[in-house]
C-alpha cells in the first residue's frame, strides 16, 4: 500500500489531519470492535492465541461461536452464563480510545457511533446513549427468547452472579431469558438498520479495534461517499480500508494510534486530562477487585472445607467399618450379607453426594486481572 503506517496520512498524502483541523469533518461516524476494549482486560473475539474463540475449550463447545448461537443456546444455555460471568459490565475502565470518541462528541463532531461490542464502556465513558448504535445488543437489557418479556434488572445480575440460567417469570412461558445481545441466527437491532443511512451523509469514518469479518456491520464503511476520508486505526488490515484514494491506515494498537491522531490535532493535552478523570472510578474497580478477590478467598476457604470433610467422612467410614469388623470378630456373631453390602454403598453414597471441589479454573488464563 505504500503507506507509513505511523502518520495520520492516507495513500495519496491526503491530510486526515487539516481536514478536522479546517472544520471539514463535522459529521464523524466511527466504527468500533473488540480491539479497542483489549488494553482495558477484555479480550477480542479473533487475535490468534489471546482471543476468546481460542480459549474456550472449557466450555465444551461444538465449535467457539456456538456460545453466541441461538439455536445452540436454546439446546444449552450455560457454556453462555459462565462467559457471561466473565464479561459482564462494571469490571472494567474505559480506555483512553472510548475516551477519544467521547472526547469527538464533547466537540460536537460524532455523528453516530456504531459499535459491536456489548461492554457498554463507550456509556461508561460519556459517550451519550443517542449518540451509540449497539449493533450486536448489549448487556444493558434482557428478556425472554419466546415471549420477549423484559427481565428484572436486579435478577439478571444475581443470576449472572452465581452463573445460573434465568427463566422467563410470566406464567405458562417458563422461556429462557437473555441479555439482549444479538446471537448469530438473530435479527439486528431495529436501531441498527434505522440509523444506515447516516452512513451516507458522513463526512469522516473511523473504523477501529475491528476484524471486519460479521456482516452486516463489516459492509458499513462501504456505505460511506467514495470522497469521505475513512482512518483504520487497528493492529491489520480490516475489510477494504486502504482500497479509496483517501483512506488512511494507522496500523497501530488503538490507544496509541488515537494519541497520534490526537497530538496531530492538538488534542492530545485535552483528551488526556479527560482520561485522567476517568480516575476516580478507579478506586471502586479497585474495590471490586478486592470484593472480587474476598469472593475468591471465601471460594477457596469452601473448597478447603469440602476437602477436609470429604476426608473426615472417607475416614469416618473408614473408621466405621473397622469398628464393626472389630465388633463381628470379636462377639463371633456372623454378619448379615446385606449390612455388610449396604455400608459399603452407604460408605460410596456419602462420598458421592458430598460436594466436589470444582475443578475448572474460570477463565483466569484469558482475564488474567480476574
Ligand atoms: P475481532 O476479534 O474479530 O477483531 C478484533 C480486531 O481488533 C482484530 O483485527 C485485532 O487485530 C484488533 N485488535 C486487537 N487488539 C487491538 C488493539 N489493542 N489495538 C488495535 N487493534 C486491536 O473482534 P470484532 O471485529 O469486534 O459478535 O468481532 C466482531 C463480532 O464477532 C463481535 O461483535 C462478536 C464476534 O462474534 C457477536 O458476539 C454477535
């Protein structure tokens, strides 16, 4: 493509960088994925080796996208409610790359952002809730897969919680109930296909942290002018960004990509003192992560005590059977066939039914911060 992948500029140098600058781009539409949530501990779907679809053989899926397949979720629905678990909003701060797109609303430039990532954090950083397209849903509303009744906030979370499968509470439908996250085999938000043709009257795209690879969001950027600017700012190439004489490519990680664009405009000083407000938050995902880790202290407190009554009652049993031996030796009473059998069993049946320490470990490997 010949191009540097470092400066803001696009194949024939066309200047991304004073057409913001003079005012020509009042109508921004950026486009987001996965890739602008990974620096804030959330992994992307695709990134061979870190992304979610590579490690998630715990689940026991017939192959990784049937977590988010709704036929398979209707057969299935736990392998979703553990990664539900992992995912769910309020653990994680916004990147200074949200913080860009809420930084180009504060200036009165975005004219819609369509994102396919159902963190919420673009909410969580300011972003105005009329200015977002959640175009694969979010976790921000639930209801039933068959009634499509709206499930109570509060015990959503409590299920996700304790990663337990809600049903449906009106009468006679006993459905399943689901973020509104938009499964394959599902239809895309009305919110979606009503706000397209905004596309069309877009004067800048930016397309970032995003494979390109699910329509039909990767066909969006090629609903732009051929004369609108569109800037990739992702780790590789994505769909045909780069193919229009005034694409501009910044193949960089997000974070560091929107500073480049931000000290180009002069921005960067603005944008960084917005990020840093974001700081305050900090101190309660901190105590989250402590009520995060207390949680995980008392799991394991549990664990330990499974475990030793596990072997208190193998050793009670043990003990029991030798008494009773003992017993039958020594008043010479010959044992009954069945007491003999049924202790045994009995010994088997405790063991069985008491609890079993969990073996799997979460998905620690991918959220290594959890
Ligand atoms: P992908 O995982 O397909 O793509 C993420 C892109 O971001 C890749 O091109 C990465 O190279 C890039 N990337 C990762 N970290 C980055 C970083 N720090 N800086 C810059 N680039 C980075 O994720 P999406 O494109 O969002 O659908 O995936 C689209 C949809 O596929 C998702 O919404 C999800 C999934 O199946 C549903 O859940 C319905």
């Amino acid at each position: 493509m010949g191009q540097d992948p470092s400066t803001p500029q696009g194949a024939n140098k066309f200047d991304v960088t004073k057409f913001i600058k003079e005012g020509k781009a009042r109508r921004i539409v950026v486009l987001t994925g996965a890739g602008i949530s990974t620096s804030a501990g959330i992994p992307d779907f695709r990134s061979p080796g870190t992304g979610l679809y590579a490690n998630l053989a715990r689940l026991n899926l017939p192959y990784a996208e049937a977590v988010f397949d709704i036929s398979y979720f209707r057969r299935n629905p736990l392998p979703f409610y553990t990664l539900a678990h992992e995912l769910y909003p309020g653990k994680y701060r916004p990147t200074i790359t949200h913080y860009f797109i809420r930084l180009l609303s504060d200036k009165g430039l975005l004219f819609k952002l369509f994102t396919q990532n159902i963190d919420c954090l673009e909410r969580e950083a300011g972003v105005p809730d009329h200015k977002i397209v959640e175009a694969h849903g979010s976790f921000a509303r639930q209801s039933c897969i068959d009634c499509k009744t709206a499930f109570p906030e509060d015990l959503m979370k409590k299920a996700i919680q304790r990663k337990e499968v809600p049903y449906c509470k009106t009468l006679q439908c006993n459905g399943l109930v689901k973020p509104e996250i938009v499964f394959f085999g599902e239809q895309l938000p009305a919110e979606f296909i009503k706000n397209l043709s905004l596309l069309a009257d877009a004067d800048l795209c930016i397309v970032m942290g995003t494979s390109l690879s699910v329509h039909p969001f990767a066909s969006l950027p090629s609903l732009c002018s051929m004369s609108v600017p569109r800037i990739l700012i992702n780790l590789e190439l994505a769909g045909d960004i780069g193919s229009r004489p005034n694409d501009v490519l910044l193949l960089d990680d997000c974070d560091a990509g929107v500073r480049k664009l931000a000290t180009a405009l002069g921005w960067l000083e603005e944008l960084e003192a917005l990020w840093e407000s974001s700081k305050p938050k900090v101190k309660e995902m901190d105590q989250k992560k402590k009520m995060r880790s207390e949680d995980e202290e008392l799991g394991a407190k549990v664990d330990d005590l499974t475990r030793e009554l596990d072997a208190t009652l193998k050793i009670s049993n043990e003990h029991t059977s030798r008494v009773r031996s003992q017993l039958t030796k020594d008043s010479n009473i010959e044992k009954p066939k069945s007491l003999h059998d049924g202790s045994e069993d009995e010994s088997r049946k405790v063991q069985d039914e008491s609890p079993q320490p969990e073996t799997s470990g979460g998905l620690k490997h991918v959220f290594p911060h959890i």
